[in-house]
C-alpha cells in the first residue's frame, strides 16, 4: 500500500484530500487482525473481494466479532459506551444468513456507534 493512500484514507472526512478507504483494503485489514489476534487457520486462505464485491456493515461487525472474540454481551456493553442500546435479539438478527426472515441489515449508524464505542472501551483518553 502507498504512503500517500494510507495518509488520506486516514484522513478525517472534512479534511482536505480524504478519501474512502476501499472495501477490498478494510476485508484484508479485518482479515490480518483476525489472523493476529486469534491465529491463522491451518488450510483456510482469507476470500479476497473480487472486482466490484462489496463489504456490508454486517460483514465487518462479523470480522471485528471474531477479531476480538466478542459474545453477544460484550458487544453490547461496547455499544453502551457510544450511549447505544441495542437487544440480543436485534443483535443476532444482525449475524444471521441474509435469506434469513429474521436477518437484519446493519447500518452505517449502527456500526458507527460500534466503532465509536470501542474507542471509548479501549482508549478513554482519545478526543473525540
């Protein structure tokens, strides 16, 4: 990855020069942070998003469930943090197959919140 696009995807949206960071980047991000964390599956490879794939919000609460090893109660204690109340139920409704009557799509606020939440949990001091 380049210096200058790793600079700019780091960027803060209303900052000059920011741009998206491309959902093939955050799927090989979350993917190297579960081998780190939990440790590589013997015969498993990482799917690699092909062409124009795209990386759901459900997906990425998935990858950063199994990176951390989070349970249901855990997660929810995270998005207490970002003042985000959320059921079990509606919590697993979030991880179930999307042929599923009872799946439901996660947000960008939803999982924004999560996001939030997790630095709140793991670095109190950061700024807003």
């Amino acid at each position: 990855m380049e210096t200058e696009y790793l600079q700019r995807i780091m960027k803060k949206e209303e900052e000059p020069g920011f741009i998206l960071c491309r959902d093939k980047i955050i799927a090989l991000f979350l993917d190297g942070l579960i081998i780190k964390r939990r440790g590589k599956q013997e015969g498993v490879e990482p799917q690699v998003l092909k062409g124009d794939e795209r990386l759901s919000n459900n997906d990425i609460l998935r990858k950063i469930r199994i990176a951390m090893s989070y349970r249901d109660d855990d997660m929810i204690e995270v998005l207490k943090y970002a003042n985000f109340r959320l059921s079990k139920g509606e919590l697993s409704a979030l991880f179930r197959k999307p042929d599923h009557r009872s799946y439901k799509e996660c947000g960008d606020q939803l999982l924004r919140n999560f996001l939030q939440g997790m630095v709140k949990k793991y670095r109190p001091d950061a700024k807003k």
